[in-house]
C-alpha cells in the first residue's frame, strides 16, 4: 500500500486514543456532573433545533434521537430534530452555519466533517468553527453480506469470488470520495488486489436495503447501524475492521486474523453549537449533553448499538483533541493518495 508507512505514527495515535481505558474518558465520567443546572436567563425558552446533516434511517439519525430524547429527559426541554441530508453532510453544515448563533440550534456531526476540512481548509473545522458539546459514539466498520449467500460464506470465499469477477462484483458504500469508508476500502483493495466497484448510497436505508434486496454483493457498514439485520439473520459480518476481534465478534475474523496491515480509520459522532454562542447558554448545553450521555435510556441505547466496545465518551476539550488528530491523519492520507489538499 503505498500510504500506509506515511500515516502510521498518526494512526497509531489516534488508534491509542480510541482504545485506551483512559480514566477521564471512562463510561458515564459525567456521573460527577451536577444532576441540574439554572438555566442562563432563562434559556431556553423554547424548544431547541437539531440539525442532523443525514437522513434519519441511518446512523446519524438514529444517535440523534436518542440523544435528543435523552437532553429532554433530563432538563425537559423539547428539541425537533432537522433533517438536511445531502453531500455526504454538506448541505446540513452549510445550513447550520448560515443560522442564527443563539445556542437555540445544535447539530449532529460526523467525523464526515473533519475529513472535509482536512481536504479543503476553507470548510469549517469542527474543532474551532463549533464548540464539541460532546462526542458520544466511536465505533468501528465491518463487511456484511447476505446470510443466505451462497456464493461465498466467509472472507476467504469472498475474496477469492471477488477476485474471479474481474471488476464486476459490487458493494454498498457512501458516496464520498476521502470519505472514512471509502478510505478504508481502499486499504482493503490495495492489500488484497481485490477490484470490487463501490456503489454509492448518501442515505443509510438504501445503502442496506440494496444488500437485503441483492442488488449488491456486500456492504461496508458499522455494526450498530444494520443491528437489526444481524439479529433478524439477513446479514452477517464477514470482516471486522480491528486489530483484534471484541467478544460481541468472536467468530467474525480481525484484521489480523487475515493478514491485513493497516491501522483502520473510525466512524465517531457528536454534537455541537456555533462557537459564537453566548457563553452562559454554551455551558448550559456542555452539561446538558454531556450528562445526558450518562442518562439510562442514552447507555442503553449505545450498549444495543455495540457503541461500548470502544470507549465513546469524549467531553469538549477530548472532542477537540480527536478531531484534531483526526484532521492531520486524513490530511497524510489524501497526500499520500496524491489527492489535492487546500
């Protein structure tokens, strides 16, 4: 692979970061927070937006109603959740930052965003354009395909089917070139010889449903996200793209389970508010959301989504810390791939 040594040290730091059983990163660390907070002035005084930059099958949607649901538990403050899907989380960050910066409005990001800015320094960077309320869910990505395939069963199978192909066999993928997906593929790919054509879905719901329906051959996907593939038995995961295999895997083979040396990049997401907000309200919502994450029906949630098997939890200044290492790790990425960074 002819990126792989040039993003090694800042892989194996970020792969450290994720990984480790830091104490300040411990689950529900936010358990030390005050169980309330005076609202500033009142606020708010009204219902909160949430602009979520994907459609709400996925994901993205998913973790924000949850989270939603979790902040309205605690303060009793309602937030509606607004969809703006499109550009792989473009046209979502274009809209919340052309919004008024009163902390009425919030928004779910991915690390979508952090790739972004690490390609074109001219779009906002997430760890000083906006204020990380909080990162509440990393998690890895694995390869399904159809339970009943019969084809190939396994990841040997698959890489020797694929192969025979010459080009034509297919998985499901998002659309976004630089993307964290389509950057691990191309790890795959280079390391295996493999040529699989990638389709493009910037919505969760067909991205699964072409594999379900066999328009597809696989689907490159995190676990939480098609959990209810898994246990209605339609999908099954053939790779997992860790080091190591977790308990919840066991019989899934590992990265090195099949020879495959690189560090694996990580889908993480958050929640932020405009960092020209008033002070006050900003505090307010650091604590809102960051207690929230400790709230039962939001670990519950996160625990169904196998989003405990690394650590998820980063506070503001943790937040700031991942997005920067993410940011320089993709910028050597792109380099190396001979892509132009601004």
């Amino acid at each position: 692979m002819n990126f792989r040594k040039t993003m090694a040290a800042s892989a194996i730091t970020l792969a450290t970061t994720l990984l480790s059983a830091n104490v300040a990163y411990a689950a529900c660390a936010t358990d030390g927070l005050p169980s309330s907070m005076a609202k500033p002035d009142g606020y708010p005084a009204r219902a909160l937006t949430m602009v979520v930059p994907y459609g709400p099958a996925g994901g993205s949607g998913q973790v924000a109603q949850a989270m939603a649901q979790a902040v309205s538990d605690l303060t009793g403050v309602s937030i509606n959740r607004d969809h703006k899907p499109g550009g792989s989380g473009t046209v979502g960050m274009t809209a919340y930052m052309a919004s008024p910066a009163d902390g009425y409005a919030v928004m779910e990001h991915i690390d979508d965003a952090s790739s972004a800015h690490a390609l074109d320094s001219g779009r906002p960077n997430p760890a000083t354009d906006l204020i990380p309320l909080v990162t509440s869910q990393i998690t890895f990505s694995q390869i399904y395909i159809r339970t009943d395939e019969d084809r190939f069963t396994d990841w040997e199978s698959f890489v020797k089917w694929v192969t025979a192909q010459n080009g034509r066999a297919t998985i499901a993928n998002v659309s976004k070139e630089g993307s964290m997906e389509r950057v691990n593929m191309k790890f795959i790919t280079d390391a295996t010889g493999m040529q699989i054509q990638q389709i493009s879905f910037d919505k969760g719901a067909p991205r699964y449903g072409a594999l379900a329906g066999g328009q597809v051959d696989a689907l490159f996907e995190q676990p939480g996200d098609v959990r209810k593939f898994m246990d209605a038995g339609k999908f099954k995961p053939i790779l997992t793209l860790l080091k190591e295999r977790p308990a919840a895997f066991a019989d899934v083979p590992s990265l090195t389970d099949v020879a495959l040396d690189f560090d694996p990049l990580y889908r993480f997401r958050g929640f932020y508010v405009h960092k020209d907000a008033p002070a006050d309200r900003v505090k307010w919502l650091q604590w809102a959301f960051q207690k929230a994450y400790c709230q039962p029906s939001y670990q519950k949630y996160n625990e169904s989504k196998y989003m405990t098997l690394i650590e998820s939890f980063r506070d503001t200044q943790g937040s700031r810390d991942l997005i920067n290492q993410t940011v320089a790790q993709y910028r050597e990425v792109y380099k190396s791939m001979g892509l132009e960074v601004k």
